[in-house]
C-alpha cells in the first residue's frame, strides 16, 4: 500500500484539507459502484471488508466482487440493491481527506438529498452513459444549485456499454451544459467514467485515450476550495462561555464557538448582537494556544478587552459589517415530516446557536422540482417538497441570504410539540 499514513505524520495529517462530497443519481447509475471504486483504487479498504463483500458477490452467484456492496450498508440497501439512507464515507490519499455523503436518488428521498449536501463543497453527478441526461439528472442538480453547492463534477459512467464513445460524450456533456445555464453553478467539469472497470476513476483510461482531462480522484485531490468560504462577512454565533475558574487561568473569559464566515484578528473592532455593544478582540486561542487570526470554519475562543453580557445564541460580527435583525424570514424549505405545514401551528426555529418560536405565514409557492416550474395555486405541502415560505418568529434573527453565507443563511423548523424537524431552509 503506497498511501499509508506513518504514525508520525500525524501532525500533518490532522492539518491536511477536508473534502465533502455527495454523489447523485438516478437508481442503477452506479453511484454505490463507483464509490466502492474510489475506495478500492486508492487502497481505502481493509482486507476483511474487501472478504466480505467477496463473500456476499459469491452469494448473490455474481462474476466478479460487487464494489457497490461496500457502501449499500443498510440490509434492505443490499437485498434490493438501492441505496436509501444517507451513508459517510471517509477516506484519504497522501494529499486530502475525503467524507463522502452516498445519497439516494429515488425522488421519495429527496429530503435524505438536502440533508446530505448541505455541507458538500462538491457534487457528484453521475450519468448513465446509455440515457443521457434524465429527470433524476435535472433534479439533482437544481438541488445542487438550491443548496449553492460551489463545484458540480458530472461523471458520465458506463462509457464501457456506451463503446467508449467520445461523440457520445460529447452529446451528454452539450445536453447538460443547455441545461445548467439556467442553473446558479458556478464550477461545472465532465468526466467520462466506467466505475466497473475503473476507467477514469484513480487510473487513467486506455480506453478513453481521446480524454485528456483529469482522472476524479485527481480532481477531487486538486479542486480549488479555500474560496467556498465566505471570508468578508465577518459572523461569528457564540455557544458557550468559557470561565475555567484555575488559578491560572483565574480571569479567563473566552466565547466559544465556530466562525460562521470572515477572518478576525486581536485588535479588531467588533460589536455583540443584539445588544450592540462594541469592543476589541483581545486575544483569539485555537486548541493548538494563541493565534494571530482566524477564519471560517475555525472553532476557537475569543476574549474581548471589555466586560460586556454575552451569552449562547449572540454573535461577534465586525462593526463595519452587520447582519440585518428580520423577523419576517423568506426561505425555501425542504419539507421533511410525514405531515404537512398545518395552519398556525407552532415551531421552534433553530439558526446557527440561536432558538426562536416561529410561525409559518404565508406559503409562496411549491416549487416543481423537475421543470424549475413555480407553482403558487397549489399549497399543498408534502414530505420531500421543496416550496417558498414566510416565516415570522418572536425575536429578530441575525440572518444573511443563504448565496452569502450557507451557515447564517440556514434554518431549521423543529415542532414544538413532537420535538421533531420537520423542516430545513435556505433564507432568500
């Protein structure tokens, strides 16, 4: 195994970047298949895993070891050969760690979609060579796009059923591009894949010598992603105190939490909402001590110069650059309970470390996940819709457009009475 992690390189390690990202497609694309692909090819897979799945193609009186089994973890996934659930996988190569979000492509589970991409830096979509660009391929990609998913990777699989064809290619790439154009993706690459034999997957394609991009592996080690951060809205949500109480740290006051966006410094000006009180950064302490800045999305604790009440659910922005205070909130939802919106009911909206009751006012319209098609006289609201909604909630939220910013930009709907969540959102 080339790609073994030394012990002491773990230091390294730790630092190395993280990738998320979520594959896409229609049932039978290959989705499960080509992951198993990427695992194996970059010696992700430890023996027994590779004996078990050996174990279980035999069973099932297959040819050849079934790499899609590594993935389909959930029994009901392999009897029936679909995958269902969101399952992460985690992986690394010497030059980036990967967690892959293996989503389901049945429209009844789009909701286990937008749970799954919601923090991808990079979709998958994969494309059965055969049937070129399908519903399913549109309406993974309009939620791609929905969930501002900054890089979209469209892996033509099968290409070995499709003769490897470069004038096939070539059409599915032309087909999807007239498509995207309607779309707000930003990075959009092709690929032409066979996840069975591996073609273009780690290793380059004999087959396809007319391709002269990059492997996947290979794009997804090199996809540029420190600019998927906001960095200029500086947004830092407090969730909790820090008040060691040690004789060493007898005056300690740090609050804690994730940068949501930006960069801060000691010595920056900054102000605590809602209160709207102003002072400046004293000191910024990561797990590795004191340091000179920070950005998105470092965890760290930060002291203040001044005594000012802070507490879980404020947030330390740069006084120069505030959010707005809304209570009336537009978002597009992802409805993702069995019972719909029920009129005047009662929820509690959850933004980055704040909690708020909230109240569903008006629906806008539900939107057709297929055409783009916004439909305002049918409010009907289901499990796995996606629709246009205003939300009022009893205290001002501190909110940026989730095309800004992907943490203070979205929401989630818990009801009050069952405890569940019903809902996620992205705030127009």
């Amino acid at each position: 195994m080339t790609n073994e992690i030394k012990p002491h390189d773990n230091k390294g390690y730790l630092d190395m970047e993280l990738l998320r990202f979520t594959t896409a497609g229609s049932v039978d694309d290959g989705k499960s298949t080509l992951i198993g692909r990427l695992l194996f090819d970059s010696k992700s897979i430890f023996q027994d895993q590779l004996d078990q799945v050996a174990k279980s193609s035999e069973r099932k009186g297959l040819e050849h070891t079934d790499l899609a089994l590594l993935t389909d973890g959930l029994k009901d996934e392999r009897e029936q050969g679909i995958t269902i659930d969101v399952a992460y996988r985690y992986f690394a190569t010497p030059k980036r760690k990967f967690i892959i979000a293996d989503t389901p492509g049945h429209i009844q589970y789009t909701r286990n979609m937008v749970t799954g991409a919601s923090t991808a830096n990079c979709a998958l979509i994969l494309v059965d060579a055969r049937n070129g660009v399908i519903e399913q391929t549109r309406r993974h990609s309009i939620i791609a796009s929905l969930l501002q998913i900054p890089h979209v990777i469209v892996c033509v699989n099968k290409m070995d059923l499709a003769e490897y064809s470069e004038k096939r290619f070539e059409e599915i790439k032309e087909e999807y591009e007239a498509f995207a154009s309607k779309l707000d993706v930003k990075d959009v690459r092709f690929i032409p894949i066979s996840a069975l034999n591996g073609d273009n997957v780690v290793n380059r394609s004999e087959n396809m010598d007319w391709y002269e991009g990059s492997t996947l592996l290979y794009t997804l080690e090199n996809l540029h992603i420190g600019s998927d951060h906001n960095h200029i809205d500086c947004r830092f949500p407090v969730q909790t105190v820090i008040r060691p109480k040690n004789d060493k740290y007898h005056d300690y006051r740090g609050y804690a939490g994730r940068i949501a966006s930006g960069v801060f410094k000691p010595g920056d000006e900054v102000t605590v909402l809602p209160s709207g009180f102003s002072s400046k950064i004293k000191s910024i302490d990561s797990i590795d001590g004191e340091i000179a800045e920070a950005f998105a999305p470092m965890s760290i604790s930060m002291q203040l110069e001044d005594d000012i009440d802070i507490g879980r659910g404020d947030m330390i922005v740069r006084t120069n650059n505030k959010p707005e205070p809304k209570q009336d909130i537009e978002a597009m939802l992802c409805w993702l309970n069995n019972q719909g919106p029920r009129p005047r009911a009662k929820y509690i909206l959850r933004h980055t470390t704040s909690d708020a009751k909230a109240m569903i006012k008006d629906i806008r319209y539900k939107l057709d996940i297929s055409s783009l098609h916004r439909n305002e006289e049918d409010k009907d609201i289901q499990m796995n819709d996606i629709c246009k909604v205003l939300i009022r909630t009893t205290k001002p939220l501190l909110t940026d457009p989730y095309r800004k910013n992907r943490i203070t930009g979205s929401l989630i709907l818990v009801d009050e009475g069952t405890n569940e969540t019903v809902a996620a959102g992205m705030i127009v």
